[in-house]
C-alpha cells in the first residue's frame, strides 16, 4: 500500500482500464475482554473512548 495517485507508465493511459485510489479506513470496533478476565473488571474508560 501507499499514498497518491497511480504511477502508471504513460503507455498504460492509453488502455481502456479503470486507474485510480480506493481509500481505505481503519476503524476501531466494541472492545472484547480476553475470556479470563474477571467480569466484575470493567474496560478502561481509555479503550471505552478510544478513536483515531
């Protein structure tokens, strides 16, 4: 992966193919406890509140 725009050779624009970027996201899910922690631990406020 990278950033910017294609970096195709100029003979390739003559093709009739689809170029471009498709973004990608990386997005922060609930967080699970690991099975073995005792139920009465709550999740940090922390990982709670986490965001990018």
């Amino acid at each position: 992966m990278r950033t910017g725009a294609p970096l195709d050779d100029e003979a390739d624009y003559a093709l009739p193919v689809w170029a471009g970027v498709l973004p990608l996201k990386l997005v922060a899910g609930e967080a699970i406890a690991d099975s073995r922690v005792p139920s009465t631990i709550n999740v940090p406020v922390e990982v709670q509140n986490y965001t990018r």
